[in-house]
C-alpha cells in the first residue's frame, strides 16, 4: 500500500539535546517546516551538525520532536512510531552488519527481523542479489567485503521488505567513485521501477543534483529548498574557470582566492584549473589582482556553487568568514625536494592473498601525496604500511630517513597521522585530549602548553576547550584529531579518508590548512575518495587489485585517461573511472585468453 499525500509532511518542528555542563542547549531542528512528495528522490544536505541525521530518526519513529507535527506516510509518527517503521526501512550511517555472518546469513538475519515470510525471500532476494552484483558473494563473510560491497550489502538489508519509504543516511561515504555510482544507479532503479520515495541526506552536492527536490539545512533551521535548477540559480552568472599561469599549482591559487572571502565565495581546484564564485560582479581591479595573470572565462553554476552560495551569506563564523584562519606553519627541517618516503618492491601478503603487488614510489620533502584507489584496492594497506603500523612482507621502505622494517618505533617519532574514524578519547575533553596526546609525544611543561595554544589557535578550538570530544559536530572533530597529529610538528602527516563524510565548507577549510602545512613544508600523505581533492596533489598513484595503475601529477593521470583524445576536459573523477575501468577490462580479457 503506498501513500496517497505526501511521504513526509512536517509543520513547525523543533529538538533540542541537552548535553552535560558545561555545554549548551544544541538546538538540532529549529522551526523546520517541510513537504516531501511521495514516489520522488529528495535530498537533504547542509554542514555539519545542520540537522539532517536529526530529521532522518525523527522520520523513521527513532526519536520524537519536542514540538511540531510529523506525518509520515500520512501516519503521526510522535504517536504511532511502530505503524511507520513497519512501513519503512532506514539505513543509517553506521549499518549493523553482522562481519563474522557471510552475505545469505546477514540477508537472511534482517529478513527474520523484519517478519519477511519465507515464501516471499527467494523472490526478493534475486531481485536484491541482481541489483547489487552480491550475487556471487552470498557465501564470503561480511567482514571481508570492501567498503563498497558492504554498503551494496547494507542497502540490501534494509530492503528485504519492500518499504512504502525508504530513508538513507549519507550512504555512500567512504565509498570509491564506482561502488558510489552503482550505489545511485541501485536508488534510482527502485524509484524508477517501484516508484519507491527515496529521501537521502548526503555531503556529495552531485549526489544531491540527481535528486528532483533537494531541502538545505544550516544550524537546525531549513535555509532553502527546491528543484536542484532553482538552487543553482542562486550562482547564475558568478561562476569562473581559472587557469593558473606557468607551473603554478592550482592549490595556490585557490589558496589566494579563498583568503579574500570579502570578495570571493568559494574556490576548488578542477581539472588542473581553480572554478571560482564571486560574491557580486563588481570591482575587477581587485580581482585581476588576486588572480596574478590566470585566464578566466565564465561557467554555468552547478547545484554546489548555489549551495555555497547560500551558506556563505549566512551571518555566522562558520558561513561568512575565511575557510581557515592560515596557518603560520613551522618550517620542517631538511631541503625543500629531499625524498622522505621511498619504497621499493613493495609487498604485503595476507597468506595466500596478495593486498599489494610490488609498489614503488618516492615522495618529497613539503610534496602532497594522494594515495587513490577503490576499495579493496591496496592503498590502505599500503597506507598504513607507510605509517608503520603494518609490516611489510617484501621490499624496501623508508620513511623520514628511517628503514621501516627494522625502526618502525623510531620513524612513529617523526610522523602524524590522522584516521579516518575518530580515534581520540570521547569521554576525555577537548583540553584533555591534547594534554594526553601531547605527553604521549613526550611533550611537557610549558612546551606542552605552547603546542596546545597554538593548535587551539590554528584550529578555531579554544571554545570548546571544555566540551567532551565525544559530543563536538563532525567538523570539530575532525579539527581536534588535525590538532593532535600536528601537536608534535611532525615531518610527515599520514592522513586516512580524512574528509570522509565531510560538508563542502569544512573540506575547504581543511585544505586551506594543508595548503599552509605543505608551503612550510610538511609532507602531507592523504587517500581520500574525494576525488576533487587529488587535484590539490603534487602528484598521485591510483592502485587497483594491489597493483599501481597510474602515478604522477593529476595532469600526467588525467593525460593518461584520456589517451589520444587530448582536447576533451574531464575531471579527476572521470579520469579514475576510465583508468580503473580501462584496467579490469584487461584484466578480464586476459583471463578469458
């Protein structure tokens, strides 16, 4: 049975959390009013700690508003919770797969926990198994899939009932651009085909431009919705391509047009160019000056231009202020070009399964270097091979002049690094956290407190010196772990998927601060599955299967993708599509041979 009104309709609705002391009352949806049409995608994005996520549980029946009125699927979910979850499925953020249960078991574990009867599962499970391509995994435990195949997984969990709504909470984060891909093209088939209402929250704005009606959240309140061309609008005739003169890096130049944030809304490498929004269309001198000889020429808006657009005019720090307050970074020691990171030959077996194939690489001294791949691809392998936190089964490496595979502990002294998933204490406080993680880098005494102020400084954190780690907004989070990494001014910054779910406002400031850290010459080492951030890399390697399939500056990565057709312009998720692709057609062909 499917609504006949709207999936959602919301009127007024307001939640607040009240944390421990000292912290203040988080107003998560302030006054948030909302019409969403049944048999339609909606997105709903915004920054971090906008809301979304609070609005996806108050949808699924997970928690009740402290005032307002929510119906979902004409039901008022505040006073009959059950009657909507029997009628949806939700797939949070962190999915609860079970790692040890292979796929059949994982599948058929939810469908018992929904009351799915057994004669309808064989049905649904094809349908399921055709859609995600798992159908000749049924038998690999849960634990050993990659990231994109889990989240396929988990979204075919949530569907062994058939939903009147489904609700998805940023889906695809640290999912490579291809799972991302098939995962959309997985949404869009049961919109299509079942006229399933589909309502996502993501930080990727493409994502939310597939979408026919997108709501836009900033600090609990809704800012703004519509059609993703009326959002765009918001843009129109303030968007440029910038072409930066010489060999100037187009980090560089984005670093200058975000520094004058009076003028300029936003700035992001692309294609070896920086695009960039104007807050008006007036004073030419001043940005001829900023531009320093860079070629312009104007480009239609896109759903993210009118997103940043709408966010930068908010009157808050986070919205109209610089994306970072520069850092003055410390100038590391040793010759600006010096290899700090050489590996030869390198190999890591997990007994029979060889994760990396013979990898070699360099990198120098103040360089960025962007380990790229999908999942299961190797690079976190190698990743954490780098930071000596694996062992290698073959080769050579050696990092910041130290031979890993007899000094692991000696090179951890001159490294940082930063995990994808918060590692600092939650119970702990801002405060504690960095004191703690300061004498563990052997930091004292008025050394430790001089770090401390300058990491608080650098990070926009000295406000929430007192509020527990556990409770700060994603961003902030991600600024405190940046800050205890840094605390030791490490020569090397190991950083792992670390704008992983991450808004477009905070991985600009993040940038803006690795831009500074890598001018002082820190050397940065980052995969990501962003790929508009490999363009802020001196150069990158694209692994696959363990094996490295592309390495050089994002222009050399693009040039090979592109082959013989040398006039085209693509971007760098295009060029990593076409080299992966490109390579497992090979592959395939010569295993058929």
């Amino acid at each position: 049975m499917t609504a006949t009104g709207p999936a959602v309709a919301g009127r007024s609705l307001h939640k607040r959390f009240v944390p421990k002391p000292p912290a203040a009352t988080v107003h998560a949806l302030d006054d948030v009013s909302l019409e969403i049409p049944a048999g339609t995608l909606t997105a709903l994005v915004g920054p971090d700690g906008a809301g979304k996520t609070t609005l996806l549980r108050l949808m699924a029946g997970l928690m009740r508003a402290d005032e307002g009125e929510l119906r979902v699927l004409g039901i008022d979910v505040s006073a009959d919770p059950q009657a909507v979850q029997d009628r949806i499925s939700y797939m949070p953020q962190r999915f609860g797969l079970y790692d040890d249960l292979s796929v059949q078991e994982n599948l058929d574990l939810y469908a018992d926990l929904h009351g799915v009867p057994r004669d309808k599962r064989r049905e649904r499970y094809a349908r399921l198994m055709e859609m995600t391509d798992l159908g000749r995994f049924t038998d690999r435990p849960a634990g050993k899939l990659s990231g994109g195949m889990k989240q396929k997984l988990g979204l075919a969990c949530t569907l062994v009932r058939s939903p009147d709504l489904l609700l998805l909470d940023e889906p695809t984060v640290g999912v490579d651009p291809l799972s991302r891909r098939e995962l959309w093209e997985i949404v869009q088939q049961l919109v299509d085909e079942e006229q399933l209402s589909v309502i996502v929250s993501t930080a990727y704005l493409d994502e939310a431009e597939r979408c026919s009606h997108v709501f836009v959240l900033h600090g609990g309140k809704l800012l703004a919705q519509g059609a993703p061309g009326e959002l765009r609008d918001r843009a129109d005739g303030l968007c440029f391509i910038a072409t930066p003169p010489g060999n100037e890096p187009p980090r560089l130049l984005q670093a200058r047009l975000l520094d004058a944030w009076q003028d300029i809304v936003d700035a992001v490498p692309q294609g070896g160019e920086v695009r960039f929004i104007r807050r008006d269309a007036s004073d030419a001198v001043r940005l001829d000056a900023l531009l320093e000889g860079a070629r312009t020429e104007p480009v239609a808006p896109r759903l993210e231009d009118g997103f940043m657009t709408l966010l930068r005019a908010q009157p808050s720090n986070d919205g109209n202020a610089s994306p970072a307050a520069a850092i003055a970074p410390q100038q590391s020691p040793g010759q600006s070009g010096e290899v700090v990171i050489e590996v030869k030959n390198l190999v890591r077996r997990f007994g029979d399964f060889v994760a990396v194939a013979s990898t070699s690489f360099s990198v120098r001294r103040g360089e960025i270097f962007g380990l790229l791949g999908p999942n299961g691809a190797g690079k976190t392998t190698t990743f954490r091979m780098l930071c000596g936190l694996l062992p290698a089964s073959g080769g050579q490496l050696r990092v910041a002049g130290v031979d890993l595979r007899h000094a692991r502990a000696q090179a951890r002294q001159r490294i940082g690094y930063v995990s994808q998933k918060f590692a600092l204490y939650g119970n702990l406080t801002v405060r504690e956290n960095l004191s703690f993680f300061g004498g563990a880098y052997g930091l004292r005494g008025a050394k430790l407190r001089e770090r401390m102020d300058t990491v608080l400084r650098q990070f926009d954190l000295a406000h929430s010196l007192d509020s527990p780690s556990g409770q700060l907004p994603g961003g902030y989070k991600q600024r405190l772990a940046m800050a205890t990494g840094l605390l030791h001014e490490p020569e090397i910054l190991f950083l792992d998927e670390p704008t992983s779910g991450a808004d477009p406002l905070a991985r600009r400031e993040f940038w803006r601060r690795i831009t500074a850290l890598a001018e002082g010459g820190t050397t940065v080492v980052i995969t990501t599955h962003f790929m508009e951030e490999a363009e802020y890399c001196d150069r990158i390697v694209i692994q696959d299967a363990g094996k490295v399939l592309a390495i050089g500056t994002p222009q050399e990565v693009r040039a090979q993708a592109l082959g013989d057709d040398r006039e085209k312009r693509i971007d760098m998720e295009q060029a990593f599509i076409g080299i992966v692709e490109k390579a497992r057609q090979a592959d395939t062909k010569q295993v058929a041979a």
